[in-house]
C-alpha cells in the first residue's frame, strides 16, 4: 500500500450514539439469513468437505494394502 486507508465511519444508532459491534453483527447475520441466495451459500460455505484433519491423516499414514 503507497498511502493509509481512512478508517470507516462507523454507523450510528437511531439515537446518535454508536452501534457496538454485536449489533453490527446481528444486523448483517439477519441480513444474510434473509436472502435466500445468499442463505444457501453461507450454508454451504460452513459445512464444506474442505480439507478435514481426517483426511491429512489417511494420506500422510496410509496403511499398506
């Protein structure tokens, strides 16, 4: 990076003051489970078969057949 990024403005509640980050939070999971596209692909993008400790293990100690 050449220069800083500004910070972002953080948003502010109905009566001024500043959301702490669990309404954040909370406000972008409603978000999210609201959408249906967007539903399903953090859905699916949580139980994804990536790359379980299981797996490592059959490879690195494959028994011999």
């Amino acid at each position: 990076m050449r220069k800083p990024e500004a910070k972002p403005d953080r948003r502010l509640a109905e009566d001024g003051s500043h959301t702490s980050p669990r309404q954040e939070i909370a406000e972008g999971l409603r978000y999210v489970l609201g959408n249906r596209h967007l539903r399903r692909i953090a859905g699916w993008d949580s139980t994804a078969d990536r790359n379980p400790p299981g797996r490592t293990v059959r490879t690195t100690f494959k028994p011999s057949s």
